[in-house]
C-alpha cells in the first residue's frame, strides 16, 4: 500500500510543477473574473487496481476532484483516492 500512496504523491508533485510553470507563463487572461493570467485546475484520482472496476470509475473520480478543485476558487489542485477491495 505506501507503493500506492507514493505513486499517488509523486503525482501531485508532476501536477504542482505544471501548475508552477503555467503561472510563470503569465498568459493575460482579459475578461477573466478568476485571475488576471491563465491559471490551471487539475483533479487527480489514484484507484488500487480492481478487476471488477471499469476505468469509468477512476474517470468518474479525477473529474470529481477536478469540480472541486473548480468550486474552492479554481488555479488549484484536488485529489481524490479511491480504494477498492
């Protein structure tokens, strides 16, 4: 399981750095009422392969915390880990 959660985290680690490097960019954004310059919003999902489970459901959990991510102001990363067993 911390093979799991290490793979999970390094993850988020790709996601923060792209997030970094979008805001370094400074890309105007006019009209924008979020920000100024382009900013990025990533959900990521990590499942514990399940043979029963369609790759709809891990899909179904990064766009989840993709929403999410969106609802707290956006320009931010959400996770969401699924177990199944």
């Amino acid at each position: 399981m911390s093979f799991f959660l290490t793979f999970f985290l390094k993850r988020v680690k790709v996601g923060e750095k792209i997030c970094a490097q979008i805001n370094q960019l400074k890309i105007p954004h006019q009209g924008s009422l979020v920000s100024h310059q382009i900013t990025l919003s990533l959900g990521i999902a990590s499942i514990f392969p399940h043979p029963d489970e369609s790759p709809k459901f891990l899909i179904n959990a990064a766009d989840r915390a993709l929403y999410r991510a969106k609802e707290q102001g956006r320009d931010r990363i959400c996770t969401n880990k699924v177990s199944c067993f």
